[in-house]
C-alpha cells in the first residue's frame, strides 16, 4: 500500500482585530502568501485550490514577503524567529535567525534579494537588518520607543528604508547598512500601520489608525501631502501599490477598500462590503495587496479571513475565497454532494467541494464556539452540535443555517446519525448519556449511561459509545434495555466508527492504539448481539486517535491523531498500515473517504488535504 498527497486546500490568513494582516504576492502576479497559525501558505491566485504549506516555524506566524526575485519567502513569528526559505516547494530551509525577543509584525526585501529587515515588538530593539543567506547584519534599526508595525525597502539605489510604529513615528533609513537619517513625527496622531515605497522608488506612503495617508519623497523622505482626508471612517491597516507606481489601494476597518490617483489625491475606486447602515465586524477589511500583472486584480482580506478579489471597474469582487481560519475539530463526507464539511475550534462550519477544493461559508447564525460533531442526513440537512450547548441544523443546498438553535442537556461530546422507528435521527453524546434529536431539534428519546461518553457511532437502528472507563458500550437507540460492554481496551475511548455495513466497529483510544470489533449474532437487541474482538495490531500513532472513517468496502480504513500522523489499515492484514509522518501539523481534526482510493482530511492547521491510496489490501 502506498499514500501520495494529492491537494492542500489552504487555510485562511490568521487575523487580529484591529491590527493589520500582511499579505504578499510575487513580483509576477501570479501567487500570494500569508500566515496561518502556525504555517506559511502559498497559493496561485488564479487557482487558489493549488497551494504549499511551509511548517517549520515552532511557534504562531504573523508575516511572509516574497523576496523580488519570486524564490524566496521570509517568514516571521510571534517567538522573533525569521526564517528564508524556497518559495516553489515551500520546504528547504535557507536560514533561521533570531530578530527580536518578541512578535515580528512585518517583514522587508531590499531590490537585490539580499537584505532583510525584520520589525515587531522586541525587548531590546523593535527590528534588525541582516543578509538573507547568513544572517549577518547590515544596519540597525533605531529612532524608535515602541513597537514597529511596517517596514518597506526602495527596490532601487541609493537604497532606503521607512518604518512606522505605535508611537506614530516614521522613521527613514539610508543604506547600506541601513543607518537611522530622519524621522517625521507632524503626519501621524496615531498607530502607523502600513508603508511602503512605490515600485519606481519615487513615493512613500503611509497609513494608521488616524485614518490619514501620507505620500512622502522616494529618496529625501520628505512629506510631500496628504490625500483623501475624512474618506476613510476608520483605521487604515494596508496599503499597496499599483505596477505603475501611479495609483496605490487602502483597507479599512470602515469595511471598505479604496484606489487612490497618487497625482492628484482623489479615489478612482471604492468597495464597501457588508450591509448597508450595519456596523458588521466581520467586514472589516485589514489588509490589501495589488499583485504586480496587468488585469487590475486587487486582493484584500476581512477579519473572518475570506481573500475578496476586487477587479478595476467591477462593483462587488469577482471572487470570493473562503477556508477555515482556526483548528478544525469535526468533519463529515456527503458522497451524495460530493461535500466535505468542516467544523472549527471558533464554532465556524465550512462546506468543501471536493471536486474544486473551493468552501462556502455556511451563512446565518453560526455556533458560538467549539463544534464538537457534524452529522450528514439523508436528506438536505446537516446537523452540528457545539460546546455552545446547541444543536443547529444547516440546509446543505441553500449553505445557510436553518431555524433556531435547540439547546442540548449538558456539553455534546459528539453526534452520530441513527434510525429511530424508521425515521432519520441525530444521536448526541451528553455528559448523561445520549440524547435523540428529530430534525427540528426536539428530544425524542435518552438513554442515561453509568459512564460518560467521550465518543458516539451509529449504524441504522445501532448506537456505540465510549467512555473514559476504557469501555466500549452498544445498544439499540430508543431501548432501555442491556448494553453491551466491550472492555478490551487500554485507555479511554477517543474515536468510534462503524464499517459500512456494520459489521466491524472501530475504537481509537488517548494513548493512540485503534481496537477493531466483528459483528456476531442474528439480532440487534441487547440479548441477541455479540461483538468479538477482531485485531488489536493497529498501533501505529503516539497519541490520541481523533477520528476513523472506514472505505466504502468496508475493508480498509484511515484514522487520524494528534501526533500528526495520518494512517490507513487493512482489515484483511492488520500488521500492514501505512503511516504519513506530519499530515497536518499539530494534529488532525478528521478524516473521511471519497472513493475507494482518495481521503480528505482535516487538522489543527486549519487546512484540508486530499490523499491518493493505492495498493490496498
């Protein structure tokens, strides 16, 4: 047996209220990049569905710049750590270095592809300058007292630079080495949160929370004027220019993105998102990049992180491209849509084509935080439970929430879909025991358990439970009668998932090992049931198992953990597996089959992977 990553469908760009968000796109126009969590991602702006994830920072990334050159990126995060490395592959390494003992805010490259200055808020200093390839310094970054926001280098000779900061200075730089030259402190009354020169060299704008822009000289960093005064209504937190150096594009927490004439200081072009007389948070926009090609592509990103494409002349944006932005914690497959659903660890659900690898955003009233379970109906509807204590029911046509949320007994664990007198059911696992739902969200029946469950599968009329008592418990929903116990395990039960057919139960356990029962007997009541032990040999993760999914055949299946590994079984040979190190990183949320030869997958990286298996046993 043999597993090829196949897809990264990217996670959005992580985002900060009221702060700015860098994005970064090639000297070609042809990719962008951003930070996400803990990765770097890198995506073709024509198709975002092709991306590259870069995971070797240890600690949450904030900023990634391609070098001019288009081969490197420079990446930094919230522990001071820069690190160069190739931009195709997304891998190799070039250099690690420590900047400052502190967040890196943003990130600069010389014309040259050589120099790097790095800015943020530090103990010691708020930035550096240093060569890309060793790490050597050429210059230092001074003039400031609190933490710098933005930095921007002239990509011609003489070479400067500028940075801003929270304490609304501009401070410019000749080089190199970067020497400090002069500051202005007369524009800005607030936050600097973007710079940057223009491609020909000859301006420099900047932008803040005072909601002003300020165009200054390429080379004497003189202020020459201020533009559009009084049209931004909030915190400007980026700005780009155009190729031709003679139009550049803001953000604003004020929902709205703006293309200024640098000449004559009006906006050419406004974008107002959201509707309108709200105050919509989400739609702030906080941070804007105008890719180098020749079509007047603008990209902008909200605070929920959706990517908005905004075309010159186009009054609402062309495109809209969605992820998740935080750990996904449940997921399911819909073979019918072709649809891979996703739940986040901030309450957010997602609904992926697998055929695409684009996501909608399942719009109305989402849950408030953890969603714990998603379950798929026959019909179109999907179920999701949260640590919000509700059920919420999702039209997976119309990718809306539908009615009212139904508050669940306790804190769900997990749901499962069940038959109940013939009739499709959501089967919720409480602190209780598990709780019944119809599809409008009422409670048709519980089943109180002696030991809570931390895990719930379901097969037609059967329901399985798992405890932290190691137990494995199987009943019929509705019936008050016996259960039947399994307790071959050796740590609390994690995950559970029945074969198709229902004839094998899977039972992932905390300390990574996955226990597989066979199905025996005549019946399904409590009396007439037995479960025997099949295999206990899948033991290959070296944590937690978070989620097993079977293949259509029943005769193989894939599991996930929190080891990062992902792994896919042979029912016929249980000492064969194969084991993919680092699938997602910190951790996998959930996986599901496509086909008899694809799986989807999910993680703590926020992102969606498919994987081509071939081979199976």
């Amino acid at each position: 047996m043999s597993i090829i990553a196949e897809a990264i469908w990217a996670a959005s760009p992580t985002t900060t209220r009221g702060a700015p968000t860098p994005l970064s796109s090639d000297a070609k126009g042809e990719r962008i990049t951003y930070a996400s969590n803990k990765s770097i991602f890198v995506r073709s702006i024509d198709d975002p569905a092709v991306a590259k994830q870069y995971t070797q920072h240890t600690a949450t990334t904030t900023v990634a710049r391609f070098a001019p050159s288009g081969f490197y990126i420079a990446s930094g995060d919230v522990s001071g750590i820069v690190r160069v490395w190739d931009a195709a592959g997304a891998e190799q390494t070039k250099g690690e270095y420590s900047i400052i003992a502190g967040r890196i805010n943003d990130i600069a490259w010389d014309g040259d592809s050589q120099r790097i200055i790095a800015v943020g808020d530090g103990k010691e200093r708020f930035g550096h300058c240093i060569t890309a390839d060793s790490g050597n310094s050429v210059g230092e970054i001074s003039g400031h007292n609190k933490q710098i926001n933005c930095v921007s280098i002239r990509q011609q000779r003489p070479l400067r630079a500028a940075t801003g900061g929270d304490d609304t200075t501009l401070c410019f730089f000749h080089g190199a080495p970067f020497k400090f030259n002069t500051s202005a402190r007369a524009q800005h009354d607030k936050f600097i949160y973007g710079t940057q020169f223009s491609p020909d060299g000859n301006h420099l704008v900047t932008v803040g929370a005072d909601r002003k822009i300020w165009l200054y000289d390429g080379k004497t960093g003189e202020a020459v004027k201020q533009i559009g005064e009084g049209e931004h209504t909030g915190s400007i937190f980026g700005v780009s220019w155009s190729k031709d150096s003679k139009r550049l594009v803001t953000c604003s927490g004020d929902r709205t993105v703006k293309i200024w004439d640098a000449e004559i200081g009006k906006s050419v072009q406004s974008w107002r998102f959201g509707p309108e007389g709200t105050t919509c948070v989400s739609d702030q926009q906080v941070g804007v990049t105008w890719p180098a090609r020749s079509d007047g592509l603008i990209i902008s990103v909200d605070l929920e992180g959706n990517l908005k494409y905004l075309q010159e002349g186009a009054a609402s944006p062309v495109k809209v491209v969605s992820g998740n932005q935080k750990a996904v914690t449940a997921t399911t497959y819909s073979a019918e849509t072709n649809t891979f659903w996703t739940g986040s660890y901030e309450g957010r659900l997602r609904a992926w084509d697998v055929s695409t690898g684009s996501a909608d955003i399942i719009q109305g009233e989402a849950h408030s935080n953890y969603v714990s379970g998603i379950v798929q109906w026959p019909s179109d509807k999907v179920a999701t439970v949260g640590w919000d204590d509700t059920i919420r029911h999702t039209s997976s046509s119309q990718k809306t929430f539908s009615g009212s949320a139904a508050k669940t007994d306790g804190q769900p664990k997990g749901a499962a879909l069940v038959d109940l007198n013939s009739t499709p059911h959501t089967a919720v696992a409480i602190a209780s025991g598990v709780a019944i739902y119809t599809s409008a969200g009422e409670v048709t029946a519980q089943r109180k358990l002696s030991s809570s469950p931390t895990a719930i599968a379901a097969h037609g009329t059967l329901i399985a439970t798992g405890a932290d008592d190691k137990s494995v418990s199987i009943f019929p929903a509705g019936s008050d009668g016996a259960a039947t116990v399994l307790k071959d395990a050796n740590a609390a039960i994690s995950a559970l998932a029945f074969s198709p057919t229902g004839t094998h139960l899977a039972a992932g356990c905390t300390n990574g090992k996955i226990f597989v029962y066979a199905r025996g007997g005549n019946g399904i009541s409590s009396g007439e049931e037995e479960w025997k032990l099949e295999t206990n040999r899948w033991s290959a993760h070296t944590a937690r198992v978070t989620s097993i999914a079977w293949s259509p055949d029943g005769k193989n299946a894939v599991s996930g953990g929190l080891d990062t590994n992902l792994c896919v079984w042979s029912l016929a040979d249980p000492g064969k597996r194969i084991r993919v190190a680092n699938a997602h990183k910190d951790g996998i949320g959930g996986v599901a089959w496509v086909d008899k030869e694809k799986v989807v997958s999910a993680g703590a990286d926020a992102a969606v992977k498919t994987w081509k298996v071939q081979g199976l046993v």
